[in-house]
C-alpha cells in the first residue's frame, strides 16, 4: 500500500536550468488549507530550502503554490515537504524531487 502522504506524481524529476513553482491541490487531505510551510532537502537530509526555495508557500482556495525550486544538481535527489493546517490538524505530504540535465 503506497504512502498516503506521498504526491501523487513523486518521484518528480527537475533539470538544473529549470526554476519551478509547485502547486499542491489538498482536497485529499481536506479543504481551506492554512499556515502552508516548504522544506527542502538533500540526500543527507539537510535542510538546504533557503538556497533552493527561498520565498514563501501561498495559498488560494484548496491549492498551495510553493516558492520556485531551482538550483537542483544532476543526479541528485531530494525530499520536498510541504506542512499545512486543515480544521485544526496538522498535516504534511511530501515528494522526491531529482535533478536531471
């Protein structure tokens, strides 16, 4: 059984030109998402999203637009974490990002 808590679309796969602004639809985890936050990291689980993210999550409706991600290294391979409230409970999905050419 697949994590519930992974992005549908993960593993997502990012060329190291390319500068892009995820956006998340919550409506699986439930409606008028609040507090969104974005975290990324690298292989070794360090905390690199002030290098590669900086900026701040939006939301409108159900949907969180992330900060554009750039930056990303051939081969590499990353975590995105995306937290946010929904009636009170803290939730947070996530996804594997890779750097292509």
């Amino acid at each position: 059984m697949p994590d519930q808590r992974e992005i549908k679309e993960s593993p997502i796969f990012q060329g190291e030109d390319e500068s892009i602004a995820y956006a998340l639809t919550t409506t699986p985890w439930g409606s008028s998402p609040s507090s969104p936050t974005l975290t990324v990291k690298n292989a070794a689980s360090v905390d690199i999203t002030s290098t590669v993210a900086p900026g701040t999550a939006t939301v409108s409706g159900d949907i969180i637009t992330c900060p554009a991600i750039s930056g990303l290294k051939k081969s590499n391979r990353y975590r995105l974490e995306i937290k946010f409230t929904i009636s009170g409970n803290v939730l947070e999905t996530w996804a594997d990002l890779i750097g292509r050419e």
